[in-house]
C-alpha cells in the first residue's frame, strides 16, 4: 500500500501551484492514499522486460517547412488578458526568482 | 413535420431538394432547445445568431447553385472543449469563465467548411474529467430518459443534446470512454476514432497521449458521414495520420458481416456487469450471429490493469497541460490586489478555478511523475500500455473486431457516486483500453435494460486506421436490431419541456 | 585577508563548465510560424501556439533541427539515431505553457568537442573542450518590470509580458566538465565561447549577436584546493553578455569562492547573476531547494530520427572550420599571430577578408579596418561594419595605390563616405578632393610661402634642411592639405637650392 503523508500532499501542491487549505490537504491525503493503492497495481506487471509505450502511434520525424505565417494581431493576443498595459500582459509583480 | 425528429441524413436530403432551408431547419432546433434545454442543461453556450447565419450563408449559396458538402446546413452540437473563434470556450470550468478564444479549431474549421452549422457548446465534465457531466463547473446535465439520472461523461452535454433531439450531430471527445460512455447511457451513438484520425488541433487538451475528437449522432450513417467530415490529416497536429481518410460511410451502409469474425473480450463482461446490460449485450451478439459473423472468444489478460495505467498515464498528462491556466494571459484571475505577487496569485487562482476532480488528478499526476516516483508510477503505467497493446495485436490476430458492453451499467443517479472517485473510475473499465492503444472505438444502442428500463451500449473495436470496420459491423447491428424494434430506441424518450 | 587571482590561483584549481544558448535564425519559430524577427512590437509575433493558448499544439521547424545537426557535426559529436522531446515542468510567467518543450535524457547530438589555442606563457598552447550534449529547446518570453526605482524585478510593482521572443528555437550547447586550465580558465572560457561564436556563424545557423541575447553563456565554475583531488561545489552565472565578460565572470567568480573559502565559508550551488557594471557576480535563486521539474516525454511531438543519407548530406556540406581559415589565412598574408588575434577579437576578420576579396592589399585592408574605421566606429559605439562597405574600402586603397589620393586625403573621403555623402568617388567630387600634382600650381604656393617667411627661406638656403617643415606646412595648408606632401618638400628644396 502505498503511503503518502499530508506533508507530501502540500509539497506537490506547491509544486502544481494550487492553495490549499487545511481540511481540502487532510480529505485529499486520504483520497490519495486510496487511489495510489489501486493504481499501484501497475508495478506487478511492468517488468523490466517490458519497454515504455508512451504513444500510441509509431511515428517520427513529422516536421513543418520553415515558413513564416501570419501571426494574431496584437490586439487578439491580448483579447483574453485579465490586464493589459503598452501593448502587453501586465501580470502580478514576480517574486523570488529571475 | 420539423426537423428534429429527422436524422442528419435525412435532413440533408431535405436540404438539397429544397423542401426545406438550413434557417428553418436552424431555428427548429433552436426553438427545442429553447424548449427543453431548462430541463436537460445540454449547452453551455447558444450562438443562435451566429448559427442562424452560417445557416443564412448556406441557404444562399444552395440558391446561387452552388454544390455544397454532404452536411450543409444540418446542425450540430459542440462540445465545449473545442476552440471556436469568438464564442465562449469553457471546458466546463471557471477557470476559462469568458474566455473567446482568437482562432477556430481544425475541427471547427471543417465543420465550418463543410456547412455544418454549429448550434452552441455543450456541457461536460471540466476539463473533460469525468463520467457523469457532475464536474462541470455550470452545473450537470440531465440524461432525458431520466432527468435524475447522470448523461454520462465527459461528454454528458453532447449525448444529451442528440437524445433531446437539440441536435441530430454532435462533436465528443474521448480520453478513456467521454464519447462512448454518454452514448451508452443515452442510447446514441458514438466514435472515438484512432488515435490521429481527427486533429487536436484547438482541443483544450486533457490527456494528449489519449485525447480524440469523434463524431457522435443517432445513427451509424449519420456518425459516418460526421466523421468523414471532420478526419484527415493537419499539419498543425503532428500526430495526425498522414493517410486518406477511410470510407465511413460506405461501411455504414454495406449492412454485411457475412465471414467477419467478431471477437468477445472474455475480460470485458464478467463480474460486476449489470445483468440487463449482458443480456442485451448477449443478444446483440445473436443478431450479430444470425447475419453471418462468426463469434470467437479471445482474452486480454491486461486489461485489468488498464485503469491503473490509465489513471496515472492521464493525471500525468493533465498535471503538464494544464499548468498553463495560471491567470497571466487569459482566464480568469484571483487575488491581484495590487500586493501579491504572481505566484501567490496563481495559486489562488488555479485553487478557485479548479473543482475537486480536477485538483485531485492534477495532484495525483504531479505526484506520478516526481523524481523518486517516475518509474514507479508513470514508467510502469507506460509499460502496462505496452502490455495493453500487446494483448490486442493478440486478439485482433484471431478476430477482425472486438465487442463489449460499452460500460458496466446503465445510466446511475445524479450525486449516487459523486463521493467515490473510484466507484466513479470503474465506469470506464471497458472504454479504456482502446484509448490506451490507440484504436478505434464505437458505441451504439443494444436496447434498454430490463430492470430499469434504461439504454445499454455496445462497443465495438476495430484496428488502428482501420475505422470502417466499426462502422461495417455497428451499420449491420442497428439494421438488423431496428428490425426487431421495429422503431428507434431514442422514439422511446419520454417527453422534454412538457411543463 | 583578501585573496587576489594570483594568489587565488596559488591556492585552487578551477574546473569549468559552460552552457552556451544559441538563438537560431530560421525565419520562422521552433514551434509555430511565427516570424522571429528581433525589435518587432510587443505582442505582434505570437499565435496560439507560442501563446501556450489552451488547444494549440506545436510543431517542429525542419530548418531548425537541421541546424542543431550541422551544429553537432561542427563540433565533433555524434548525431543521436533517436531523440525526442520533453517537457520540463515549471511555472514562470514568461513562459506560457509553464512548461518548456526542450530535449531531456534523449538529445539531438552527444559526445563531442572543440580545440581552442590560447597564449600561455610557454607560447600558444591547444585545450580540447568535450562537448556533453547538444539539445533543442524554445526561448521564453520578455519581462519588463514595472515600478520600483531600478526597473528590476526587486522591488517592482508588475511586470508586463511580451511573448515574441516565447518559441523562438534555442540549441543549447553542454560542456563536459573542464578541468586542467588552471591560471588559463578565463581566457579558454572566452576561447571557447569566441571560437563556438566563430563556427556558429561560419553555419550561417545563427545572428550570434551577445548583445541581443542571440548567444548566451551561462558559466559554471568550481574550486578545489590545489592538488587535493576532490571536486568544489560550483556556482553557475547567469547572464553573460559579450566575451569580455566571459573572461571577467569565470575570474570574478574564482576569486569571490576563494575567498569565500578561504574565510572558512562554503560555497552554495546557486544561479549567480553577472554585473557588467562591476565585474562582479550576484546571487540568484538557490538550486539547493532544487525545483522538481517532472520531465516526460511530450506527447504532442514524435519522435526526432534523423536519416543517414540526410546527415550525411549535411556533414558534406559543412563550410571550412574557422580555425583552419584562419590559418590558411595568417600564412597567405604573412600576418604576426599578435595582429591576426587583433583582427579576430576585434570581430573584423571576415570584413578585412572581403575586402582583400575586393582586390586590396591586405596589410592596407587590416590599418584601414582596425585603425581609422574602428577609431570612428568606437567614438560612436556601433560596429565598424555598420559605417562602411568593404568595397569602400577597397576603393579608396585603390585609389591611394593610383596616387589619386594621399593618405590623409584618403581620411577624408572615408570620413565622407561614413557620413552618406556617397561613393568614395562621389565624396571626391563633391569635396574636391584630388591631389594637387601639378607642379606650377604647387610652385606659386611654394613662392607665396617663401615671401611670408624670408627668414625661414634664408635659413633653409643656409643649409637648415629640418626648417623645411615650416614652409611646408604653409604650402599644405594654402593647397587645403591636396598636395603630395613630399612632392612639395622635393620643389621647395630645389627652388632654394638644396634639392
């Protein structure tokens, strides 16, 4: 059975930028720990033998000629922002990292 | 007599005589929805002026003589995880609450070009997670043979709009049943092609390794001729198949099995299958028999880690496609106080935007593909799907299609599993396999279980790039089931909007 | 106690590692049409793709994974038989789908190396660099902080995007660690980043252009006390802009962990950020809280398998390594090693090539483009190549050669030509600028001169040959400087009686 702790859970919702709150990591670490049980199941089949599939399709080398096409305009780049200020997305001040 | 009642086909033929215009036609349906979509919650989104008049556009260039594709003017359903430009595209999710997105998917695009017109957005799941259409941010859609009971999912929206008669077409999506699952419980028909067949192109993406747009309708025929419509190869789509698109409708109407084997997937039908479904299902199998296919049992030893596989194959996905709903560029955003830095406001965003389902497999697929858990998890699942693949190069060895019931039970209650996300997993059981491996699917109704008088599907499998086969087969089996019947399963759906 | 680099030296060895970006230049981006033109207006070169809008898909440029073969191949590797996609999961604002499409575990090119010659007190000495891997990724896009007092990201109040830089194709170039340069490890660093530049644009793969960020270095430097065997943890910086600066970071940041360890301190393994102002290097992010970054394979692209027959194509079509041109070179025209270093520091040797091309002498081409030119080019800061053609150049040698011009007239016409009065020939015209050879002309001059200075001309005829001069200067200054100055000196002597 696997096991995953609440710390764990709060880890990997940093990780996918989610906040949680308290009671949304106890019942989520709960569920977890379920259904990684059951989807734990895949190791007792997936030997070393076995190779990755990890596409359907046996393709390779699909590529496009290096042709330039019209872009959108800037307006339409931009007809989804939140905010917007000089022709650009204007987000939230960015902290921490550069 | 209006329109919607009729199959596609049959309105298309109305069409090109001239008995009928794509604006009456257009408005009918409309009007229906109008009518009953207060109790079924089909759409999400009605264009009417702009189905109106692409309609409008279609009548005119009848007029001025101009030879028009197969489908023109025949409306049709849109699920709304299909880009469309300018009208809203939500995925059933707040977090793309008043999104118009600036370009129309491939999908979209031939729709357009082949004179489709596109009545609105249906209802699904968010993010196409889910089979029962209850995690959609807007609400749940009702089956319309029981408005207490769930449509299916993901693709609740579209199979409903079909069984309501809103729409003889629709547009699915299917990850691992959301096509085939809503049409079993609905009693319509639907395909999940292989895997490249339709282009991904403008599919808000949930699970790119698995995703596949279809058609869906309320028969063989008018699927295939949807089909043929939105196939074929996109080079913005680089795992599109680059080959001619098979011939649908010509299998649809061969109405021949003579010599075909049909294999039974001895794992896809044992325990835990609702007894009304398998004795449809069996009967199915009989009609199947009587038009000459031969029966061959085969097994699939795997597939009973299929679901396993699958659910950390498309968690993974998801975790990675949809990271980009972060309220920087479009969506939208939560807690920019002016204060709070991006991350902070990504966070609250992304954790208001999201419902339950889609947090919890976001987490379920940042987890599988952690340093330290990789192999464990997401490498094993990929080798599983080798396994999968294996089993049915195996069968299709011994059999030209494969059969199913399309799921284990008819159409539940609405809230009966919304608490248990495995019980919930478990619908899918017999749908999974075909995404996993790439090949095609199709669903169509067998009949209506004994117990509850509900909708049974039967699936049908055939090889990748081999789709016509499904269409042969399934084309045979509604003929030869309709001639039982006597009339369609779906003139049996209770009156809509009576109130 | 402050440690300087000699005694810094005295006491560790470095072990270099460096990780050149290289923009490329095909027309259009690594994933998607859009053109990359550098200095468009924000926004104006993106799409659905590069914009990581929900259900765009990307595919790859042809022109670009052919450029990261012709790469690998310059630089001595093996072109990968398979190689794939990931993508590597993180969410920065920049980047729109908060994941980078890049290559991971299966790069395009592996297992190389480039010679760079550098002067050692022993004399010139060759240091094999062993590339790790080449790999393909896309650029992200531009921030532009807004508020606070220093436009930096500490202390903005937002930030504003521009995404047209986002996809445009990087090919990423890996050392292998590099140990063994001891005193040498900021001049072999330049070495290698000046050299890769040179091969780079002898591919015509990219504008490498340091200044617009269309190659950059990412140094990472670590110390070991000398002879102790063990390997210092490293530091990586970030952000270095010109190849001066190459230099300056690797030995900034040798002494900076010397003396860091040196007070009994540990060295962090960090992002540095590079200072042009100071020379010195700042702290970035910590990797020690090293980010999970989740790669797997990206299920939206296939498989990269390069045929022989096509690399080998490529490899046939590889232009003359640069360092064997530029020996090639240095034994036609005879050029001491000091100059020829000169030459390719200062960034001049394709132009003073082009310009002996044009029928130049080559010792004349090398002063005209490293003496006058660069001096005007330096006093306004832009690129010799910026103000003049080659054929200019040529030109005007050509015309000194024909005696049509002196060399200080010469001055001006290249003056002129620079500031867009035309063709050398044209400045000539239109300034009047012709050497003044006739004799009658000069001797009136000559006279006229005599007349003013009496004194001067006694002495002269007295035998005081250097007074010359005076009299000379008056005669170039009345001819406004158009007389061959030793023409005039050869008249004046005779008229008085010295010649």
């Amino acid at each position: 059975m696997a096991a995953i702790s609440r710390d764990e859970v709060a880890h990997l919702a940093r990780l996918a930028r989610i906040e949680m709150t308290d009671s949304e990591l106890d019942h989520l670490s709960d569920e977890m720990e379920v259904i990684l049980g059951a989807v734990a199941r895949v190791q007792e089949v997936a030997g070393a033998e076995v190779p990755p599939t990890s596409h359907p399709l046996d393709m390779k080398n699909v590529y496009r000629p290096d042709v330039v096409v019209p872009s959108l305009t800037n307006a339409q780049a931009l007809s989804g922002a939140p905010a917007q200020e000089e022709e650009r997305f204007k987000v939230p001040q960015i902290l921490g990292e550069e | 007599m209006s329109s919607i009642f009729k199959s596609a086909s049959a309105i298309a033929e109305s069409l090109s005589k001239g008995e009928s215009s794509a604006v009456e036609v257009a408005q009918e349906h409309l009007d229906r929805i109008a009518a009953v979509d207060g109790d079924v919650h089909a759409f999400l989104y009605i264009d009417t002026e702009g189905a109106l008049a692409q309609a409008a556009d279609i009548d005119k260039r009848r007029a001025a003589g101009e030879r028009l594709p197969a489908l023109a003017g025949v409306p049709l359903a849109l699920k709304d995880v299909m880009t469309q430009q300018g009208i809203p595209t939500t995925c059933g999710s707040k977090m793309l609450e008043g999104w118009r997105p600036p370009y129309d998917s491939t999908v979209v695009t031939k729709l357009k070009a082949n004179g489709v017109v596109i009545l609105g957005k249906t209802n699904m799941d968010e993010f196409a997670m889910g089979s029962s259409t209850e995690n959609s941010a807007y609400g749940p859609t009702h089956n319309p043979w029981d408005l207490t009971r769930i449509p299916g999912g993901s693709g609740g929206g579209s199979a409903a709009s079909l069984a309501a008669f809103e729409a003889p077409l629709a547009i699915g999506t299917d990850t691992g049943g959301s096509i085939r699952q809503p049409a079993a419980v609905t009693g319509t028909v639907g395909v999940k092609p292989t895997y490249g067949a339709v282009s991904r192109y403008g599919l808000v993406a949930f699970s790119s390794s698995l995703d596949q747009a279809g058609p869906c309708a309320r028969n063989v025929l008018d699927t295939a001729l949807l089909h043929e419509a939105i196939a074929g190869y996109d080079p913005k789509d680089s795992t599109s198949i680059n080959a001619p698109v098979g011939k649908m409708v010509e299998a649809a109407k061969k109405l021949d099995v003579k010599g075909m084997k049909i294999g039974i997937v001895k794992e896809l039908s044992g325990d835990g299958y609702q007894a009304g479904v398998k004795t449809r299902f069996n009967e199915a199998i009989e009609a199947l028999v009587s038009a000459g296919a031969e029966i061959v049992e085969v097994s699939a030893p795997n597939f009973e880690y299929a679901l396993a596989a699958y659910y950390l194959i498309a968690p993974s996905e998801c975790s990675s496609n949809l990271a980009r709903f972060d309220s920087m560029r479009y969506g939208i955003r939560v807690g920019d106080n002016g204060e709070r830095g991006a991350e902070e406001v990504m966070r609250m965003t992304r954790e208001l935007g999201f419902g339950k389902e889609v947090k919890r497999r976001i987490i379920l697929g940042t987890y599988a593909l952690s340093s330290g858990y990789y192999d464990a998890y997401y490498g094993s699942a990929q080798k599983v799907r080798t396994l999968i693949k294996q089993d049915f190069d195996a069968a299709f060895a011994k059999a030209d299609v494969l059969v199913s019931p399309t799921c284990p039970t008819t159409a539940f209650k609405i809230g009966e599993k919304a608490d248990d996300p495995l019980a919930m997993y478990l619908n899918d059981i017999a749908t999974i396999p075909v995404n996993m491996a790439g090949i095609g699917g199709m669903s169509l109704p067998c009949g209506l279980a004994e117990e509850d008088g509900l909708p049974v599907g039967f699936q049908i499998m055939s090889p990748a790039m081999k789709d016509e086969l499904m269409y042969q087969v399934g084309g045979t089996l509604e003929a030869a089931l309709l001639s039982q019947w006597g009339k369609p399963l779906l003139s049996s759906v209770p009156a809509l909007g009576a109130k | 106690m402050t440690l300087n680099y000699s005694e810094t030296i005295e006491k560790y060895e470095p072990t270099l590692g460096l990780e050149v970006h290289v923009e490329l230049n095909t027309k259009s981006k690594m994933f998607c049409g859009c053109a990359t033109e550098f200095g468009a207006s924000p926004n104006t070169q993106t799409c659905p793709v590069c914009l990581g809008l929900p259900g765009s898909l990307p595919a790859v440029n042809e022109k670009a994974i052919e450029s990261s073969i012709l790469i690998g191949l310059a630089l001595n590797c093996s072109i990968a038989p398979f190689s794939r996609f990931a993508r590597k999961n993180y969410f920065y604002p920049d980047m729109p789908k908060n994941f980078q499409t890049s290559q991971y575990d299966e790069p395009i090119c592996v297992n190389g190396y480039l010679d760079v010659t550098i002067d050692t007190d022993e004399g010139p000495k060759v240091y094999r660099i062993e590339i790790e891997r080449v790999h393909m990724e896309e650029d992200t896009g531009k921030s532009l902080h807004v508020g606070g007092a220093t436009g930096r990201i500490h202390g903005a109040e937002y930030s504003l995007l521009d995404y047209n830089r986002a996809g445009i194709p990087l090919v990423e170039i890996v050392t292998k660690m590099i140990p063994g340069t001891d005193k040498y490890a900021p001049e072999v660093a330049k070495a290698y980043v000046s050299e890769l530049r040179d091969i780079l644009r002898s591919l015509g793969v990219s504008d490498v252009k340091m200044e617009q960020g269309s190659l950059r270095c990412d140094a990472n430097v670590s110390l070991s006390p000398r002879g102790s065997g063990t390997l210092g943890t490293r530091s990586e910086t970030k952000n270095v802009n010109s190849l001066r600066s190459v230099e300056r970071a690797v030995r900034g940041e040798m002494i900076r962990q010397a003396n860091l360890l040196e007070e009994g301190g540990r060295v962090i393994q960090e992002t540095r950020h590079f200072q042009e102002e100071t020379g010195l290097t700042r702290s970035g992010r910590s990797k020690e809280t090293a980010e999970d970054y989740r790669y797997f394979p990206e299920p939206d692209l296939v498989p990269v398998a390069p045929a022989a027959e096509w690399i080998e194509t490529l490899r046939a079509s590889l232009p003359e390594k640069p360092s064997t041109l530029r020996k090639r070179i240095q034994e036609s025209w005879g050029v001491p090693d000091k100059e020829m270093a000169a030459m390719v520091n200062a960034d001049l040797l394709d132009t003073v090539v082009e310009t002996v091309d044009l029928g130049a002498d080559p010792t004349k081409a090398r002063s005209w483009w490293l003496g006058e030119i660069s001096r005007i080019a330096n006093e306004s800061d832009v690129t010799p190549q910026s103000l003049i053609t080659p054929a200019s150049v040529a030109e005007v040698i050509a015309l000194i050669a024909a005696g049509e011009l002196t060399d200080k007239l010469a001055r001006q016409v290249v003056e002129g030509v620079i500031k867009g009065e035309g063709s050398p020939r044209e400045v000539i015209e239109k300034r009047g600028l012709k050497v003044v050879s006739d004799d009658s002309a000069l001797m009136a001059a000559i006279e006229a001169a005599i007349a003013s200075q009496p004194d001067t001309a006694e002495r002269i005829r007295g035998g005081n040959i250097p007074a010359a001069g005076a009299l000379i200067g008056a005669v170039m200054k009345a001819t406004g400087g158009q007389a061959d100055a030793a023409k005039v000196r050869e008249l004046l002597l005779k008229h008085l009686g010295q010649g």
